[in-house]
C-alpha cells in the first residue's frame, strides 16, 4: 500500500497518482514521483541512511537540501551520492555505505566506543611504534577508509558543454533572485537565472514567513509566473553554480552538462544555511534543521512520525512548529533557547494550538531509541549562562527534533570574488562585504530576512545590475530589516562530549577547543589539523560554530577569527561532466590512408597520428629490423609531413634568422641548409630543425613536430620588439614532405622524374633545390639525420598524397620500403643525432650536447646568447655521450640511472638494440670525467640490476659521415 | 631586459630568472591565440583587472639593431 502524505497545500513536488519504488539496503521502499530517495525513505520512517566518516555513528538527513553529507548513499553506478538529490524514480537497487555488515549492524561502530583514543589528530601519533607496525595498521585502515565503491564496469554516460552570455546572472531564484531578476529583465538586461533545485521560489516554496502566512502562496505563484513567461529571462533550475572566476565565469552544472557562463554582471541571491543547535548526540538520524522539515512537508507531503520537538534560537522555529502542527504533526514542546520570542504574539499561538513552550532553554542531550538508530527522546535543561545550563532536567519523548540556532549566508560564491565576512555581536551574524566590482547582494546571504525586506533588496540588486550595464532606471528603496534570527551562543559542552560541530568529520566542541591548546590558532591551522570543514558540507554547518569557538578560546573577536578561505567547487562536481564530450581530435596527414591500406601500427605524436612501423605490433623489432636495412641498403620511404614549417620573407630574413636561432645565417649561400638550433633565454637548446635558403630574402626552416607552435609564436614575439622588415608565416599543414633515404633514393627520384640535376656534384649534401618531382612543385634539401644518401621533398600538402603514390612506384625496381618513426629513431641514434625533447631536457645547454658547434660566437646577439656563454664558461656537470653493450647484457631503457660511487650522475636519453651493428647502443649523460670514449660508466636497468657500459665515439655507424654525402 | 653585451653576470641572471613580484601593475606580454597577435596588457595582479591592452608599436616603434660585434656566417 502507497504511504499516506499530507493533503494540499503540502507536497507541491509529488504525483500522488505516480506510485514508485525502490530498494534501498535489501528492502522495498516505496514513493510516488517528485520524491527524492531522502523524502521516500521518511515517508516510510526510515531515517537511517549512513554511517558517519569516523565513529561510524548512525545518520540521518540534517537539511534535506543537499547542504550536508548525512547521507551519502551508493547507486549502482555511482558512489557518495545525496539521498535527496537523488530522485526515487528509476533508481533501482541502492544501498549505504562506509560499514561493515550491513547499515543497521556495522561492526565499524565498536570505534565510537573507542572515541578517547582516536582523538583528533591521532594518526600523525600513532601507529609507527614498534616499528614495522604501519605495515600492519596501514592494510586495516585501507579496508575501514573510504566511503563509496566505485563501480569499475560503469559505462561513461554522455556529458558535454556549452557556453552562455547573458547580461546579469542571478543566483538562486528565492523571493529575493526572482525580484532582482524580475527588475533587470524589466529594465531591458538579458538574465541568466539560475537555482539549484527543481523548483522556482526557494525559501517561499516552504518557509511559513509570518504567522498568518496569507499572502506567501500568491507572492510565490505572481513572482514564478511572471518569471517563467518573460522573455528576458532565461531559467536553469537544478542547476549550482559552482564559482565564481574573474569578469563574471561562472561555472553552472546541470545535469549532465557544464554551463560555461560569462555575465556582464551578477546578483548572488544565494541564501544562508540554517545552523544546527550544537548539544551532545545532535547527529542522531531523526534531528533535522527547520528548513528540513518544511522541505519534507511543504515540497513531499512527508509528515515523519512523532511526537516532535522544536528547538528555537529564532522566532522562524516557532513559524516551523506551526506549520507543522496544521499537518497534523503531534509537538511535544517548543524549546526556545532565549527567554522570549521577537514577536510576542508566538507564545499565544503556540498554547492555542496546545503546544507547551519552553523557554531560556535547550537540548542538553539527545537519546535514541532502543534500535540505536534514530532519536527516542531529548533531556532539556534551563539555560544559565552563555554555554552553560542549570540543574533541572526535563524528560520529553519524541521521534523528530528540528532545530534553527540562526543563519550562515551562503558566502561562497562571493568569496570567491574576494568578499570579506565580518560579524556583528549585536546581531551574532556575519555579513559580506568589499564585494567585487559588478556584484550584487540581495536576500538572506546579504543578512535581510524579513520577507518585505528580502523582495525590495532583490529589486534594488536588481537596480545596482541595471545600473552597472550603464541602464535607466529608478532610486534604491530603503531596506529595513530589524529581525534578529541569529542566537549569539547555541553551543552546550557536554562532560560526555558527543556534540557535533562537523558531522562530516565527526569532530566534536572539545575537539575544536584542542586544537587551539595545541597552538593551532590562526583558523586556518584549525582547519587543517582537525580537518574541521574539510568534508562535503564544507563548513555550511560548522564556520559558524567554529569561529565562535576559537575565537573565545584565543580571546580574539569573532572577526578576526574568522572563517577559512572559500574555493571552489561550492559542491561537488563529477569529473565526467569536467571531461565532456569524449573525442581526441587527430590530426593526419595527407598520406594517413596509405599508411593504414599498408598495415602501419599508427602512434600519436603530438596531436597528429604517425606509423611507429609497418606491419605487425607483435612482430614490432622484426619490422623496424627489415625497415632499417632496407634504408641502409636500398631505399626507404617516410612521411615527415608533421614536421613543423616556418616561411621567412623580406629584407631582414637573414638578420632575424641571425638573431633567433645559435648559428650564423647572414652568409648562408641561396641554396643551401643550415642546421638551426634554437636555445631559450635561459641557454636551454629547446628545438631544432633545418634552414634552406631559397632566396637572398626567403628561408624556409624546420621546426619539431610538438615545438613549432612555439617556435612560431616567439619568434612574433621578438620581432614585435625588434620591427624587422620581415614576414614570418606558419606554414606546416601547407607543406607535406616525405624522406627519400637509402643508397638508392637518388635512383628514385630520377625514375620518378625530377627536373633538378641530382647528382653530388650538382645537388652535393646539405644543398637545397626547388623544381619538380614527378611533375610536383617541390623544395629538396638533402639532410643527414639517418645517414644515408637521402632527399627531403616538401610539396604543397593538396600535392602530397599523389607524390607518395608515384614515388612508391618509381621505387618498385628497387623495392622501395616505406619506413615509420621508430625506425627513423634507430637510424638516427646509430648517428649519434639527438632528438630535441628526448635526449635534452628543460636544463640541457649547448655544451652539455654537442652542440658546441652550433653556436656562432661572432655575431652580436642571438636569443638566449649571454645565458649560453655563462653556462658553457662554467665546468659541464654532465655530458650527453654514446655508450654500447652486449646483446646480451640487461637492456637500458629510457630514464635508467647512470651511477658513479653510489650516486646518480645521469641518466639514459635513449636506448636501442641495433641491427646493423649487432650490439646495443645508446646515449646517455654521464659525469664528465667519464665521457672520453676508454671510460666505462655503471647503468642501473630494471630491477636495480648494474650493467658496466663502455663509451662509443660517436657517430655509431659510418663514422665518417660519408654514406649521406655520396 | 639589460644589453646582453654589457651589463654583469649577476644582473643578466637577475633579468633571466627574478621578477620583482609586488602587487601593482604589471605590464605584460598577452597572445590572442587563434590569431597569433601579440599584444600588450597592463593588469593589477592582485585585483586581476586589466587596466589597459593596446598594440605592441606603442612601445616598440623603432627598428632594433643589436651593432657591436662583427656578423660572420
């Protein structure tokens, strides 16, 4: 049978016509539709929903807004979850988490009794005696830690982003947010307005603002309907905005989908969060904050079982225990923690309704019944002082307790922005202040409380919006709101302890007070040694309450205690949503369908996709092996369309070429190449590439695959500075090129046609050419890197696939092989050559490398040059050598430590078994005493195992560099 | 940044590696990235508001020659 809920008006949010049901811990638990799985379980007067972070303390829902961590819950496919922001339709099988046995009988709870010895702070004390015991410790408390499983076999659902403009964001859609968005809209500004939960109205939904509560229905109704229906306006609802970033970037999670919002403009009408009354077991599943239980009423029709207490440090809990006993709810006293009410018409209507009032009072002490988990009955006592109570208990049973010691203004968002909180001792709040330019308070976050108040300060945050879009419109109406909702002291220290001040970290008032007599008092310290608001509330519930705290305990004001710094997220976030869509841009070149009908095993390099070799990955040294000798013995082929391509054009291309790069270019001969490295200011050699100077006034250099953008972008940089008479253009996905290398690829280019005399004499090494190659506009440059005869073609890119094809026939007669980037990376290595990024790294300078010679000391400037001449007058710490092993020996890999007595010298750049030579060969930096080629220098490979490796002279192969010069 | 050629050890470190770091205004180099441009912002890098962005030649509009020292290939 459907659970009974309350008539209309209660239940705004459920269809009574819409039954619905789940499993929650083994056990049916039925609802209707609009409930959330919070409100189901309540309706069928299941408080228990977790098991607290330490002690493992039975808990139960507290706001029942999604403010406090109480009841985190596991889904199927997906841990840590909210119970009321989950809604009970299709939610299938759920289950708690954080015991052991089961949510009713956790054996984890025993640690509640062992309280005295885990006090905060414990773990950086103990578990490390006798020594070898954290071994030990370590295992059992990875096994108790943690709270929700992951579910491993999940399937990614679909997230994505969009971005969105607007004029004036307007955060939170309470009587306050739906004025100010009313009032700018009306005023002619665009509005964004945003309010985490499903529904329009927020505190008006289910606040009882005044006794009579006549016109609060009628307000709510007027203000949604006139939003809803304007065509300025622009609602997310069940959407958090999560920060607040620099010019109005806010960030706003719905759903699945992250809002990327940029306002011109903002009005934070965020609200406050209701305080707990702080007194021992006030975590009891049952205890719930005011708000909470008109929520449960008002929103799902849920009147909990009772009797009912209510704890009041305002007259806003009385306005509650009304409510509530028009639904029917049994009370079995109002506790007022001052001597009278504000309005002093409440205590009437509290003993019209039979209702008995205690007053300068409060809940010493909370019991649960007999299952342990869920409130039995309350012992309350007369309040004598701040803090302190008489001696005469009273006894009331009850089911339920809501409380409301005050407000704490939802100041996230705003301090983010670099607002300030200050607290008033006459009205024991805090307040914001030193708002950033552009950003407006209204509501209860900005401490107005009383309804008309709240409205007219929606509307003139309104005003301020219009006004700083530079938009008419009328003065500001004063706002006046005497109410004091706050009560200065709602914290009752217990000799038994037991009274929660963060219920997501489990710390109780002696635990605050400790930390402080340890000497951590500066708030912050607070924070980090007890962890105190480090849990998903983030110190909704306890800021207040701790700042209160230390600053008595350090004799300090409230304000300058403080609170911590806020930082985003205001609540959690998934990172699928973070991730969005999940697709990896590749970029391929001209040639990528060739490459994949001849069974490349395709790589990543950079953000293009590059075959590593041909053929299969299993048979990967095979492959490379017959690639590498078909280079070294007839003719490869590969595609390097990915490197980087810079055009420099003008009267001041050599000077700025001079000026950019260590080596000299003002006498470069038109047709030939130089080797261009390119050092940082700091002397670091962070890219290289091949110069050809195909004019007086034109050069085309080479930059790495992963590097050119920066290239590109410095060297705008600099002559932005220097306003050379010069142009420098990227041109790297406008040129494709391919490598021709081998003792045959001169054949090659000739069977293909070429219009250029390729013979050495003609087009000797290190000379460029451009002409046509089998009827293609091409740039030639004969380059060493893999040491081979061999021709560089760069083709317009439109051109490259048809060049690829007809080279690879022209190749037939001399069974061309297409080659891949690893095996390009063996045939350089076995030159010696090093690959900028792998063999240097953020430190090497040209010394360090080999480069000496690269570096130009004649002309006046170069980047970076000054940095280089310091560093290469300074003895080497290391030095980038070639050494050699045994087949045999335990191969080096990349990153493997040189070691010299004991201590690291240096590392290996790269490391590979060398067909051609039959041996291992590598380079390393090694110390600089070891670097002549007689040393022998200690290799520590995998496993700790040490190999002796002898230094090589380099190159490995042809060490008289006369193969690429033939 | 101090002539490369003249100025010491000490203050070609300095320029390559401190920065005054004070709260106030900064003026920097900023790059709108789909199109390459570089420009110039000046920003309070505490507030983070930016004050003022304009063309580099504003700053840079004479031709920068770097003379002594002979210029061989």
């Amino acid at each position: 049978m459907s659970p009974s809920r309350l008539e209309h008006p209660f239940g705004q949010l459920i269809d009574r016509d819409t039954p619905v049901t789940f499993e929650f811990e083994g056990e049916t638990v039925q609802g209707y539709a609009g409930d959330n799985v919070a409100s189901a379980l309540i309706g069928e007067g299941r408080w228990l929903m977790s098991r607290s972070f330490k002690y493992h303390r039975p808990r139960g829902p507290l706001s029942l807004a999604g403010h406090d961590a109480n009841t985190l819950i596991q889904t199927p496919t997906a841990a840590n979850r909210l119970a009321e922001d989950l809604m009970a339709k299709d939610q299938g099988t759920l289950s708690g988490q954080n015991y052991l046995g089961s949510l009713k009988f956790d054996y984890y709870s025993l640690l509640d009794r062992l309280g005295r010895f885990l006090p905060v702070g414990f773990y950086y004390r103990a578990f490390f005696k006798p020594r070898g015991m954290w071994r030990f410790w370590e295992n059992v408390i990875r096994n108790a830690a943690g709270l929700g499983v992951a579910n491993l076999e999940a399937t990614p659902r679909y997230t994505d982003k969009q971005y969105l403009f607007c004029d004036v964001a307007v955060i939170g859609a309470g009587p306050a947010g739906l004025n100010a968005a009313l009032t700018a809209a009306t005023g002619g500004a665009e509005v964004l307005l945003v309010d985490e939960q499903e529904l329009l109205g927020g505190a008006l939904t289910y606040h009882r603002f005044t006794l009579e509560d006549d016109s609060r229905a009628q307000t709510l109704k007027a203000l949604s309907h006139a939003v809803a229906n304007h065509d300025k306006i622009r609602v997310l609802t069940g959407a958090t905005c999560n920060a607040w970033f620099s010019d109005h970037y806010l960030p706003v999670f719905q759903g699945d989908r992250l809002y990327k919002v940029r306002a011109k403009t903002c009005v934070l009408a965020t609200g406050s969060s209701e305080q707990p009354v702080v007194f021992r077991n006030n975590d009891l599943p049952g205890i719930v904050l005011c708000s909470g239980l008109e929520r449960l009423m008002m929103h799902h029709g849920v009147c909990p079982e009772g009797p009912a207490v209510i704890l009041a440090g305002n007259d806003d809990a009385y306005l509650t225990a009304i409510t509530a006993a028009e639904a029917g709810l049994s009370i079995a006293g109002v506790v007022d923690l001052r001597s009278e009410p504000d309005d002093l018409a409440l205590p009437a209507a509290l003993s019209e309704r039979g209702i008995t009032l205690y007053k300068s009072a409060t809940v010493f002490e909370a019991h649960s019944d007999k299952s342990g988990a869920q409130l039995g009955a309350v012992t309350i006592y007369p309040i004598e002082s701040e803090g302190k109570v008489g001696v005469t208990p009273t006894h009331l049973e009850c089911r339920l307790l809501a409380m409301s010691a005050g407000f704490m203004p939802a100041y996230q968002l705003a301090c983010h922005g670099g607002a300030k909180l200050a607290y008033h001792d006459d009205k024991s709040e805090f307040t914001l202040t030193e708002l950033p330019e552009g950003m407006h308070l209204a509501g209860s976050v900005n401490s107005t409380h009383d309804l008309k108040a709240v409205c007219a300060d929606g509307r003139n945050a309104g005003r301020g919006a219009l006004r700083a879009l530079a938009l008419e419109t009328d003065n500001d109406e004063t706002v006046q709101c005497e109410r004091h909702v706050n009560h200065p002291w709602p914290i009752f220290k217990h000799p038994k302890g037991r009274e929660f001040v963060d219920f997501d970290e489990d710390l109780q008032i002696k635990d605050i007070i400790n930390s402080a007599r340890l000497g951590y008092r500066d708030i912050q310290l607070v924070k980090r040694y007890s962890t105190v608001g480090m849990g998903p509330s983030q110190g909704r519930h306890s800021a207040l309450t701790t700042a209160r705290l230390i600053a008595d305990a350090t004799e300090r004001t409230v304000t300058e205690t403080g609170v911590t710094t806020a930082r985003p997220p205001v609540k959690p976030e998934s990172l699928g949503v973070l991730a969005g869509r999940r697709f990896h841009p590749i970029r391929k070149t001209p040639m990528d369908q060739r490459h994949l009908a001849l069974g490349a095993h395709m790589i990543p390099a950079g953000s293009w996709r590059r075959p590593a070799f041909y053929g299969a990955l299993d048979h990967r040294a095979a492959n490379i092996a017959a690639e590498a000798h078909a280079v070294r013995n007839g003719v490869g082929m590969i595609d390097v369309s990915t490197l980087g391509g810079i055009e420099l054009r003008g009267p001041d291309a050599a000077e700025f070429m001079n000026r950019i790069y260590t080596y000299g270019f003002l006498k470069q001969p038109v047709g030939k190449t130089r080797y261009a490295a390119l050092a940082n200011e700091q002397g670091v050699i962070i890219d290289d590439g091949v110069a050809a100077r195909l004019a007086e006034d034109h050069f085309y250099v080479t930059a790495t695959t992963t590097g050119v953008d920066r290239v590109y972008s410095e060297m705008l940089r600099w002559n932005a500075q220097w306003r050379l008479d010069l142009d420098i253009a990227q041109v790297t996905s406008a040129y494709s090129a391919v490598n021709v290398a081998g003792p045959f690829s001169r054949d090659v280019l000739e069977q293909a046609g070429c219009n250029i005399e390729l013979s050495s004499e003609s087009f000797p090494y290190l000379a460029c050419r451009e002409g046509m190659v089998a009827g293609i506009p091409a740039r030639l440059m004969r380059v060493g890197f893999v040491g081979e005869l061999g021709f560089e073609l760069h083709v317009p890119s439109l051109m490259a696939q048809t060049l690829w094809d007809k080279l690879m026939v022209a190749g037939e007669p001399f069974n061309i092989k297409p080659f891949g980037v690893e095996t390009q990376r063996l045939l350089r290595l076995e030159k010696g050559h090093i690959i900028i990024g792998q063999d240097t790294d953020g430190m090497s300078h040209p010394g360090e490398v080999g480069l000496a010679w690269a570096i130009n000391r004649k002309k006046a400037f170069f980047v970076g040059r000054r940095s280089v001449d310091i560093l290469m007058s300074q003895p080497l710490k290391r030095q980038l050598v070639g050494f050699t092993l045994s087949p045999s020996a335990p191969k080096p890999e990349e990153g493997h430590l040189v070691l010299r007595d004991g201590d690291i010298v240096g590392t290996v750049t790269s490391c590979e078994y060398s067909p051609t030579l039959a041996k291992v060969i590598g380079l390393a930096y090694v110390h600089p005493d070891d670097a002549q080629p007689d040393s022998e220098v200690t290799i520590r490979t995998a496993n700790g195992v040490c190999v002796q490796a002898p230094i090589a002279t380099l190159p490995f192969y042809d060490p008289g560099n006369a193969r690429q010069q033939l | 940044m101090p002539d490369p050629q003249q100025c010491s050890d000490k203050d070609w470190a300095s320029y390559v590696f401190y920065d005054n770091n004070a709260i106030g205004i900064v003026r920097e180099w900023w790059q709108h990235a789909p199109s390459s441009y570089w420009f110039i912002a000046e920003r309070h890098n505490a507030s983070d508001d930016i004050l003022r962005t304009y063309d580099p030649g504003e700053l840079f509009s004479e031709r920068v020659d770097f003379t002594t020292g002979e210029n061989e290939p």
